[in-house]
C-alpha cells in the first residue's frame, strides 16, 4: 500500500491517513485479507464511522477513498460494488471571516516567528502547510513576491510579499541560518527534498537556498527514510499559538489558521479585486470555490433591515 502511494506521488500525510483507514477495515472486519471482503464488510465499517464514531462527511468520504485506492491500486481489483457504496454529501457551509478590526485585534497578540506565519497567512492568503514549507529560494524581496511550491494539486503559484512583512522575515531567515550553519558544523543530515530531487541533486538538502524559512528548534526523525533531520515548525504547535491568542485577543468566534486565508480573500474582494485575480492568489483550479467568499460579501441579510426596527417604540 505504501509502495503504491509513494510511486503515485501522494503527500505523506495522504499515505498515513490511507494507511490508516485500511487497518481500520481490516480490523474491523475480524483481521480478514481484503481480497476476502467484499461490499458488506466496507459497507459495515462506513456504516460504523458513521453511527458509531460519528465522523464528518469529509472523513468520511477519505475512508471509502482509500479503502478504494486499496483495490483498485494495490489488489489491481474494479469489483461492480465499489461503484455502488454510497458517498456522503459535502455540506456547503459558509467560512468563517474576520472583520479587519478583528485581524488587527488578533495579530498583535501571535508573538514571535508564529505571528510572522499568522500574518503571512492573513497578508499573502497561504496554507498553514505551504507558509511552513516555504524554504529560502522562494522568498524574492527585489520582487516583493512568494514563490509557493508545490502547493494543494501538486501546483505551483506566486503571491505578494507584503512590504510590512520584510524586515521580520529578513530577522526570521536569520535565525534559521543560525540553525543551518549549526546542522552543517555537526555534519547532520540535509532537510528532506521533494519527490526526487535529493537523488539528482545529493548536497542540495544541505544548502542555505533549500533550508526551512520556519526550521524546528529540534531535529526530528524523517518518518520515510529514518534519518534525523531538522524538519520544519508543526503545523500544531502554530495552530496553539493562534488560539491562545484568540483568547487574549477576547474574539468570540472559531478562529483557525485556515480563517486568515479566508479573511484574506474576502478582503480582497471587499477592496474590488477580480474574483479571477483572488482565485490565482488562492491557488483555486476552479472559481467555483472561490465563489464561496462572494456568499459572504453578499448575503441577502446583511444591509437588510429586520421587520422588527420597522415596529413602532414599544412602552
């Protein structure tokens, strides 16, 4: 299965959560080969994430993704009953937006090199996960852009680099050379590559272009080939940061990393920017998904008045 995913080029997290859900199928279903099984034993366990464990509908929908990835991939099976097992339907929900008020009341509060991940977030509308891919190569301050790699779909994009944000990255890109130039005085392995790129290029996980904008203060052991590298910052430890901060900031609403991509694009549009234009920013492959933010800037209720400020002053 592994092998499989790998050869297809999937995302490490994309071969854990596969992986995972396979086991749970097959331990499920009483340790039984999955040639053995059959549409009542993947019918069951969906019906168990659903009833049981009450997961979501986008959970969901990643089981029954890899449990057939498992056979048509890896078993080389198309069985009539894989077409057949039915899929939950994506709910359509409105994201949630800061007011830039409320940005200006948050950021202030996200101190050290997580507020310079939450403002790039908010300033140049990235994933938690590409601003801490980023590596040193991406970042062109004569351009005042953010070459982003291999973002959502494999796919490349640039966006703007916000001028307020140069000298606190320049301050940021510092100290990770502190880091880099410690790694290569102790000898210690490069930071991993993309695809294959540490094989036609040996030594480039070892350059100061390829090092981590945001490297981890510890070293960590790489979960594919087993070295003991330095990885970037964990998408977790920022996601605590910012909700501490929303704590301290006193903000009511349910604020994640992925709120300030969303602020950012609403913004955007408020301010008049082509929806065409946000949607190559966002790294959207279609305007339908960027389509969501206009819901937001025009909703039928907001601006309308209630009939209730229509009644005459109650005594």
């Amino acid at each position: 299965m592994r092998e499989r995913i790998r050869y297809c080029h999937y995302s490490l997290r994309t071969e854990q959560a596969y992986v995972h859900w396979v086991r749970g199928v097959v331990r499920h279903s009483g340790l039984r080969h999955p040639r053995e099984m059959g549409a009542a034993e993947v019918e069951a366990f969906l019906s168990h994430l659903a009833n049981d464990r009450h997961v979501s509908a986008s959970t969901h929908r990643q089981a029954l993704s890899a449990i057939l990835f498992l056979y048509k991939e890896v078993l080389d099976t198309d069985l009539p009953w894989m077409q057949q097992i039915g899929r939950p339907q994506a709910r359509q929900r409105v994201p949630v937006v800061l007011s830039r008020d409320e940005v200006a009341l948050l950021l202030p509060h996200v101190t050290g090199a997580y507020g310079l991940v939450a403002r790039l977030l908010y300033g140049a509308g990235l994933r938690l996960m590409e601003c801490l891919r980023l590596r040193v190569k991406d970042a062109d301050f004569d351009r005042k852009v953010i070459v982003v790699r291999e973002g959502k779909g494999g796919k490349d994009r640039v966006v703007m680099l916000p001028s307020a944000l140069q000298p606190d990255l320049r301050s940021q890109l510092a100290a990770s050379r502190a880091l880099w130039a410690a790694d290569r005085a102790f000898a210690r392995p490069g930071v991993c590559l993309p695809d294959a790129l540490s094989v036609k290029y040996p030594r480039a996980g070892e350059s100061w272009a390829w090092h981590w904008v945001f490297p981890s203060p510890v070293l960590a052991l790489d979960p594919r080939s087993g070295a003991r590298r330095r990885h970037h910052v964990y998408e977790q430890t920022v996601g605590r940061a910012l909700a501490q901060a929303v704590d301290r900031a006193g903000l009511a609403k349910k604020v994640t990393a992925h709120t300030l991509r969303h602020s950012f694009a609403t913004h955007l549009l408020e301010a008049g920017v082509d929806i065409r234009r946000v949607q190559e920013l966002l790294g959207h492959s279609d305007v339908s998904t960027t389509m969501i933010y206009t819901h937001v800037l025009k909703s039928s209720a907001a601006g309308l008045p209630s009939p209730l400020d229509a009644l005459p002053a109650l005594h």
